[in-house]
C-alpha cells in the first residue's frame, strides 16, 4: 500500500488509534492497519464480531482490544 493510499484512507477515517485505521460503514466497522506495507484488513460489526479478516491474529486481538476501549470516540457515534 503506497503512502498516498493510506493518506486517502486516513483521511476518510472516523478514529485512528495506534495506527489502525476505523470507518463506519453503516452498521459495520471497517479496519486497516496504516503500519503495514501490504493491505491488512478487518471488517467487524458493532458489537465486535470479526466478519472477515486478511490481518494476522495478534492484530485481530489489538483492533478488538482498541474498539472495546474506544468505540465510543467514533466521529459517526458523536455526530
């Protein structure tokens, strides 16, 4: 993933944190790690369910650790 990309996506994010990048997508949360050279990916829905993954399990354990701590920050929660 080139650094133009990950500004876009940045740039489109409601919340970083620690480098993961999260946008709400109706009632879905979408996740990307901004400190990978290569696409990881998560998609999760609101109550922390993983739905689909290309991100190893020790990310997968740190996105969900970060959602349950700050979910409530989501721009789109306090819009």
């Amino acid at each position: 993933m080139s650094e133009s990309e990950k500004q876009i996506i940045a740039n489109d994010a409601d919340m970083i944190v620690r480098g993961f990048a999260f946008k709400r997508k109706g009632n879905r949360i979408s996740v990307v790690n901004l400190n990978q050279n290569t696409p990881h990916a998560m998609l999760m829905a609101e109550n922390g369910m993983v739905l689909e993954s290309s991100m190893d399990p020790i990310e997968q354990v740190i996105v969900l650790e970060i959602w349950e701590n700050d979910a409530e920050f989501m721009e789109a929660a306090n819009a």
